[in-house]
C-alpha cells in the first residue's frame, strides 16, 4: 500500500465530509493523498479489462475558484498534505484519460446524481462498475465524517471476502486498529477454508470471530460496532453472500451506515498476500 488514495473533490458541505473521510483513512494507513479537482463533468478511467466513463453530476464543479482554499481548510483538520492529480491524456476536448496506479479510491454512494437524493441504502452504477473493474479496494464513505478505531471484517468464505480479510490484516498492521471477523456458520469450516486460501495457521488463531445471528439483515448487523471501518468482498458464493447479502451489496448498505471498504472481483488484495 505505498500508492495513493485517490479522491475527486466536490465543492460542497457533502464534498467537504467525504474529504475528511479520505484524508483520514490516509492518515491511518500512512497513504499519500492524491486529489482530482474536475474541469469537466466526464472522466474515463483506462482499466485492464474495461473503460469506464464517469459522468459526474454538476455539484462536482462548483465553485471552482474557491476549491484550492477549501481543500486547505479541510486537510489542515488532518494536518495531511495533498498532490494534484492532473489528467494523463484526453480522449476528447473534454474527456479527460485519469491514471489509474492507486492503492484505493473514495467514492460517496454515487457519483453521478445529486447526493441529496441518494439513499443510504443504494449505490450507483458507475461505482458499482468500478468497483467490478478496478484493479484497487473502493472505499464508500459514510455522509457524516465520523472517525473510526476497529475494523469489521465480513467474511463468508469466498475468495473475495478472502481479500477482504487481506487487506484489513494489512490496515491492522498499519492503524493498530483492533479487527473483528463477523461471519455465519461453523468455525472450523470457516477456518479450513481460511486455509486453502492461503492464510497461515498463526494469522487464523489470532482472528476475533464473532457471529451474525438473527433471522433478518438490521438484526444480523446491529452488533457491528458503530465506530469500526467495515470491509467485504463485492461479490461471490460464500454464506456471508447467500444469507447475509442476497445478490447485492443494498442490504448491507441499507442496514449499516459505517464507512466501508469493498474489494471487487479485479482487486489485487484477492490474489496478493500480505507482506
């Protein structure tokens, strides 16, 4: 995790929560800051496997002259620094080509409608393509900035709530924040498959299991601790996905309003242990 986090700043009070979100993710993982302060309302990002447009809504550009002060303001809270990140090409006048060498992206629920109409429960679908695509984790911050001191890991055996798992081992390692492995079914099934996923026999005994009960989503989620950074895989079989999830990521994000970290099915953490 030595690339930076990239964030693409809005100019508005719900732009200003989500930077304090970003700035403060990097402060606790010791990640550079990079952000992109649009000039247009499309950007394309170049990924290995797809080319995703990101058609930002008008929010995204107001008030350009004032976005260099606010962006100040706000790192000056985290007393955190910042590069610019400028286009590396351009696919038309107004087209912007962005880099695409990050170790996570901020993305609010949806980038691409007003944020005032987004519910909580609901994420967009160019951030959901993103987060299918990019080849880095996607960090969905809450509306409100609100910092967080656990890590909740969601884990139903399946390979991408494996790189989950990685990755929130690698966030330990660097926050010294406390992680706790919330799942549903039998430890010792859960721990073979741990296993076969490459996780050592000394990181699985180390595992703060607890596990989800109840017969519905918010009673299953209500023990999650509020002030923890959530992280799950986006996709997969596993018994997180078919009792917990349903197809989707909405019902977690319907019940759970804590910032999340999701890892897609093109995330390097999937397949990359930690160091």
């Amino acid at each position: 995790m030595k690339k930076p986090l990239l964030h693409i700043f809005r100019n508005t009070p719900f732009g200003r929560e989500t930077l304090l979100q970003s700035a403060y993710l990097c402060r606790r993982l010791q990640l550079p800051l990079t952000i992109y302060r649009p000039e247009f309302k499309s950007f394309l990002f170049y990924f290995a496997t797809d080319v995703v447009q990101i058609d930002l809504d008008g929010s995204y550009l107001t008030n350009p002259d004032s976005a260099e002060d606010h962006i100040r303001d706000i790192l000056n809270l985290q007393q955190l620094d910042y590069t610019p990140i400028q286009p590396i090409s351009k696919s038309a006048s107004t087209l912007p080509d962005l880099p695409t060498h990050f170790s996570v992206m901020t993305c609010p629920r949806s980038m691409t409608k007003d944020t005032r109409k987004i519910a909580l429960g609901s994420i967009g679908l160019k951030v959901r393509r993103i987060v299918n695509t990019a080849p880095f984790p996607i960090f969905l911050p809450a509306p409100v900035f609100k910092p967080w001191d656990k890590l909740a890991v969601l884990y139903g055996g399946s390979i991408h709530a494996a790189g989950a798992l990685r990755l929130a081992l690698k966030i330990q390692q660097r926050s010294n924040a406390p992680l706790q492995l919330f799942a549903r079914g039998d430890q010792h099934e859960l721990e073979a498959r741990l296993r076969s996923q490459g996780f050592s026999d000394q990181q699985i005994a180390s595992l703060d299991w607890h596990f989800l009960t109840g017969h519905d989503t918010a009673t299953r989620l209500f023990n999650i601790p509020h002030d923890s950074l959530v992280l799950l895989g986006a996709y997969g079989k596993g018994n997180i996905k078919e009792t917990l999830f349903g197809s989707t990521m909405e019902k977690v994000q319907h019940h759970l309003p804590n910032s999340m970290i999701v890892v897609g099915p093109k995330c390097r953490w999937i397949v990359d242990p930690p160091q």
